[in-house]
C-alpha cells in the first residue's frame, strides 16, 4: 500500500533498521484504512507524539500526564486524521498552549506501547510516530487539563537518567546522536 504515511515509516526503517519490524507492523495496520486511525478500535490504533524541543535544541517539553501518571512527551490520538505529523503537531500546541511552532517531515521515532484498562475502555495498543516539533521564541507554555505539570528538561539529562520512560531516554539518545557537536 503506497500512502504518505507507509512511505514515511520505510523511509524511517532504513534509516533506523532497529525500527524496521515495528514499522511493518505500522505497515500493516494501515492496509485497515481509516479504522486504524480511530480510538474505537480497541485492539490497537494510531496515535501521534511530539518530541518538542527548545529553540536552542538542548531541552525537550514534558507532560506530566493525568491519565498515565508519568512523565511522557506530548501527543495523542488521530481522532479519524491520517497525517500522523499534523496529529503531533496539534496535540503539541493543544497541550502546551505554545505557539509558532513547527514539525519535521520524517518521522523521529516509533513506539508501540500498551495502554491499561481505564474505566469502560478495555487496554489496548498505541502505535505511536514521534515527530520532532520545534519551539519558536516563545517557550512560556500553558499547562492543559490532559497535564499534571509540563517542564522543560535537559536532553542530556532524560537520557542519562534510568527512572525516565525508556522511550524517552531513546527519543533523546537519538536527539543527541544526531546533534552531537551542533
């Protein structure tokens, strides 16, 4: 299946082959059409993630997430909207309140991750694409009701520090992989 998303996740798998099992995966949900792009379907649907940085690029925006009770970065679900980049970029400035931002075009990072059962909705699968969006001048955010708390924090430190998310600490080890000596 030839979509803007499917040719983003095989151009993402080569250029990170530690990824490419879980991009087929992605591959294969998507041969479900928009289905797999809605909350309702329960046994696993596409969401969108924003790995937002500071203007200089040394700090990522946080969420403390109500629901999850753990710091994550910004996202959420496509809601019916195919283009995953513009997912991330609007939950990013939904949950932040921050604006002038901007979103890369390839995808960042993939995750696959289990949601717990939460009142009347069973758990289920995220198939998450991270995108990286970019602060502008302002950096002065807004804490949404999705959030407990947002704060800005050292890239150096999220993926030094072992009780941070695990996809954290790669999304930020990638960060400074790809910016080292920038």
């Amino acid at each position: 299946m030839t979509t803007p998303l499917a040719d983003a996740l095989r151009i993402h798998a080569r250029r990170f082959p530690e990824q490419s099992g879980l991009a087929d995966d992605y591959l294969k949900l998507i041969e479900e059409g928009e289905h797999a792009f809605v909350r309702e379907r329960l046994n696993g649907h596409f969401t969108g993630s924003a790995w937002l940085v500071s203007r200089d690029g040394r700090r990522a925006l946080l969420t403390h997430h109500r629901k999850l009770d753990r710091w994550l970065q910004l996202g959420g679900h496509a809601d019916g909207d195919m283009d995953l980049r513009t997912v991330a970029l609007k939950e990013a400035e939904e949950e932040s309140g921050l604006t002038g931002l901007t979103v890369d075009d390839d995808i960042f990072d993939l995750d696959k991750h289990w949601i717990p059962e939460r009142g009347d909705v069973p758990g289920h699968w995220h198939y998450d694409a991270r995108y990286v969006v970019r602060a502008g001048d302002n950096e002065a955010f807004v804490v949404s009701d999705e959030s407990n708390a947002l704060a800005w924090r050292e890239i150096a430190e999220i993926a030094a520090d072992p009780s941070a998310d695990e996809s954290l600490r790669r999304m930020a080890q990638r960060w400074l992989e790809q910016h080292a000596g920038a």
